[in-house]
C-alpha cells in the first residue's frame, strides 16, 4: 500500500472506478476519468 511509505514517492491516480457505488456525499474533483465499475483500461 502506498501509505506505507514514508518518502515521497511520484506514485499518482491513473483513473477511478466503481465510481457508481461511490456515496452520494462524496465528490471527486479531478480530471481523471471516471468508471461506474472496473476500468476499460
């Protein structure tokens, strides 16, 4: 897991998904596309 390190380490989002189970309290506010459940990737 990437919380497990102390160091900076570049690692960033490529995508979300199961975006469609997502709570309806939270928001995301990023350009990465969006997938209602796995990636098409």
């Amino acid at each position: 897991m990437a919380g497990l390190f102390d160091q900076p380490t570049g690692i960033a989002g490529g995508y979300h998904i199961y975006c469609a189970d997502k709570g309806d309290y939270y928001t995301i506010n990023d350009d990465l596309p969006q997938y209602p459940a796995s990636s098409t990737v």
